[in-house]
C-alpha cells in the first residue's frame, strides 16, 4: 500500500487541487426536466384547472423545480450534510411554525364563535 509520502509533491498538490466535474449530460437532463415542470405549471392555466388542485399542483411543480436547481445548478446535492441542513432546515421550520398557527386560527376562530356568536 503506497502512501501519498512517496508521492512527488506536486502529485498531492494536483489531487487537492482538482475539484468535482460533471458531465454536460446531467445540466441539459435537469434543464429538459425544468422545461417539462414549467411546461405543466402553465397547463394547469391553460386548462383552467382551479381550486385547492389548482394551487396544490402549482406549488408542487415550484417546489421540484427549485429542488432540481438548488441541487444540481447550485451544487447542493455534493456539499457537506452540514451545509444542506443550512438550505433545508429553516424552510422545515417554517412550514411546522405555519402549521401551528392555522392550527391556532382555527381554535381561536372557534372560541370566537362559541362565545360571541356569529358575525352580524
């Protein structure tokens, strides 16, 4: 087993040095994706489909196509856990803290009801 100690310098410097490559392949598959996603989101325009389909399917395309960009535009998918839970975690917490106060809208909705009556 050879270690990089018997290496020549400048043989360690150039593994250190050389960085990630992918192949041009991977962009145009998640641009082609992009368009696809994008392409659906105005079909759903298009069709006149409305309602809570209407919004569920639209934030559902953004959400995959700001993860497709995020992760392969931006290099998230290659980076250290540490920084992915930087990109992931806040946006999580968010959505449990919305979470909560719908929950809290509703009750407090309830309350106002129960003891006030209906609106006049």
């Amino acid at each position: 087993m050879q270690t990089t100690a018997h290496l020549p310098a400048d043989a360690t410097v150039a593994t250190h040095t050389e960085g990630q490559t992918h192949s041009i392949r991977l962009y145009l598959l998640v641009w082609g994706w992009l368009f696809v996603l994008s392409t659906c989101s105005y079909l759903v325009d298009y069709f006149h489909v409305q309602g809570y389909l209407r919004w569920f399917l639209i934030l559902m395309f953004m959400i995959v196509k700001a993860g497709l960009i995020v992760g392969v535009f931006m290099h998230m998918a290659w980076e250290r856990l540490a920084l992915v839970y930087a990109i992931l975690v806040p946006p999580v917490a968010v959505l449990v803290f919305v979470a909560i106060m719908v929950l809290e809208s509703d009750y407090t909705h309830f309350l106002r009801l129960m003891f006030f009556g209906p609106a006049p």
